[in-house]
C-alpha cells in the first residue's frame, strides 16, 4: 500500500495549493515537511500562473499541533543533529514565508501551535473558524515559544503576547480576531466555499472572502487584558509571580497555579526572547536569536523531562531542573543565548 504524502502540493485556478497531510499526528511538522513545503514555494515565487499560496490541511481535527516534538527529544537525548537540522529547515520556512512576495493565507481551522503558529503568523491572512485552537503552550515541555515567537508575540496588543508565551493559554478563534493573531473569521461550513471562490478568483482574495467571512462574536480575553497588562507588564519574571501571589482574585490566583506548573528556565528564557525580539527590526536576526536558543534547549535537561511527563508518560508531574525562576540566573540565560560558532549559525535561504 502506497503512503499518503506528508505535504500535498498543486496548483488549482491560480492558487499554489499547501496541505499538511498527517492527520492521525494533528499535521505536526517533520524536517521533510518543511522542506517539500519551502520546495514548492520557491518553484511558485516566480511563476506567473501563481498568484498567491493557500495553506490548510486535510480532515478535520486539526490545522497543526507544532513540530515532531518525540523526535526533537529522541535527538535532544543524543547528540541534537536532528533536532537542529529540523530547526534550521523549519526556520528558513518561517523566514521564506515572511518576506515570500505573493499574498499568503493560512485557514487555522483547527488545532493551530507551535509549529503551525510559525506557518500561520507570516501569512497576509488568517482565518479563524470556530474549531480554531491557537496556543503556544512550549514553557509547559521545557522547550520555548520559537518559530518566529520572539517577533509576533510582542507585537500583539499590549502584554497578551508574553501571557501566551508563560501560561500556554490556549484561545479562540474570536480571541484571535481580537489580539490580531487571526485577520478574518469565517465558520468552519464555509471554509470550502471560499477555496472554491479563491481559485476563481485568485487575483482578488478580498473579492473571495467577502461572501464568508462573519462576525467573530465577543471575545472572552477581552474581560482579562487590563490584568494580563498589569501583571505581565512587570520587569521580570519573579516580580510577575509576586504580583500575582499578592492578588486575592480568583484570575490571578488561577494563573499563577498555571505558572507554577511550567519549566522556570523556559519562563525566563521566553521572557528575555520577547523583550530581545521586541526591539528587533529584521526577522532572521529574530530567527538567528531563536535557532541559538532551541540548538541548546533542546539538549537540557527540561525539554527531555518535559516531553517524558506531558508527551511520552503523560504524569503531567515534571521535575524541573532548576526548580525555581529564582535558581535560572542570568549566566545560564546568557549561556543560552550565546552566539554559536559562526559556521554554525542559522541563516536564510540564500533564494529568500
């Protein structure tokens, strides 16, 4: 029996046509996914009869649930070559998309984390349905909130980005609309008519989503976004907890049992990955800064204990190592996010 292809590619009526295609892993994302993905994309940046890329996937639960997570920590437990060379190639996709010259969009109907935020963020559009579940819940396995993270969140309205990146909330499609993470709404039922639409139309996406696009309804962050700014705007991670310890309300008591269930070197390493990104003006230097941090993450002791207790025995009870934020000094972060030698550094496709 023939396997099914991990990525379909084609093109149909203009429209460069992606679907992730592992549906019984929720399209996580493998080294040789990113590469028939970014394969395709070179072959239609500069093909006239492509007019923009439609990026969605097959079956129903989901659009992508991150990266092939068991594989990062298989590698992360030897020598990390895979691991990095997965996050090389993903990271040239993330970059590629960013800068790629013809409109991009992405439908997040579904499960969208991790790695599929990294394929979803750099898009012109993004369309959240119902299903639409987005996260970026790394500090809960030890390992970060990457893929172009370090741009995107502290770019949202006000702290909610860093909120995402500590607690691993997940949120909703109108969340999404209303943090920005999502451009349009649509309900899942009409999803296929606007593909159908934008390959009549591929020269006019607007023209194809006027006829589905909808209200996203109120959006429940909207009642927490004064305190996500007042706790999350603090100068570190451990005034961030204190706060939050001082608070007698019912959200922030819930948070902060939220946060004492995440790796401490991971809160603090997102927390400095923002506040870096934040002032970055060029996204491979964002992108360089991240493949410095998940070429060592990868190989400590929390990404491993993390995937054992979350993913692989499921105790959801990891031991993390150090215990504390207050043990996760800043000679370890600096450790972290130290140059790599030159030779090997992350860089973008020579073509991008």
């Amino acid at each position: 029996m023939t396997e099914e292809p991990e990525v379909l590619t084609r093109v149909e009526g203009g429209v460069g046509r992606v679907t992730l295609n592992r549906p019984k892993a929720l399209h996580a994302l493998t080294t040789n996914m990113c590469r028939l993905i970014t394969d395709a994309l070179l072959a239609w940046r500069d093909d006239e009869a492509v007019h923009c890329i439609l990026i969605d996937h097959s079956g129903e639960r989901g659009f992508c649930a991150g990266g092939d997570i068991r594989m990062l920590a298989e590698s992360g437990a030897g020598d990390g070559q895979d691991a990095r060379e997965f996050f090389h190639t993903e990271y040239r996709l993330n970059h590629l998309l960013f800068v790629y010259p013809k409109p991009v969009v992405a439908v997040m109907d579904g499960v969208t984390m991790g790695g599929g935020v990294g394929l979803s963020m750099p898009a012109a559009v993004r369309i959240a349905t119902e299903r639409t579940t987005f996260a970026m819940p790394e500090t809960g396995i030890g390992l970060f909130p990457d893929v172009g993270g370090g741009w995107f969140l502290p770019r949202l309205p006000g702290k909610a980005g860093l909120w995402l990146s500590l607690t691993g909330a997940r949120i909703k499609g109108a969340d999404c609309m209303r943090l920005g993470i999502a451009t349009h709404y649509m309900p899942s039922e009409h999803v296929e008519g606007f593909k159908a639409a934008l390959a009549e139309h591929p020269g006019s996406i607007p023209g194809a989503l006027a006829h589905f696009v909808r209200d996203a309804g109120p959006a429940p962050i909207e009642a927490h976004l004064d305190d996500i700014d007042r706790f999350f705007g603090r100068p570190t991670v451990e005034a961030i907890l204190e706060d939050l310890e001082l608070d007698t309300g019912e959200w922030a008591r819930s948070t902060l049992v939220t946060l004492g269930t995440k790796s401490p070197q991971t809160m603090k390493v997102a927390f400095r990955q923002l506040a870096h990104g934040a002032l970055l003006t060029d996204f491979a230097d964002n992108m360089v800064m991240e493949y410095r941090i998940g070429a060592r993450v990868v190989q400590r002791p929390d990404f491993i204990e993390g995937v054992r207790a979350v993913i692989v025995d499921k105790d959801n009870t990891p031991r993390w190592t150090p215990e504390t934020v207050e043990e996760v000094g800043d000679d370890l972060l600096d450790e972290i996010f130290a140059p790599l030698p030159a030779n090997e550094e992350w860089t973008p496709l020579t073509q991008a």
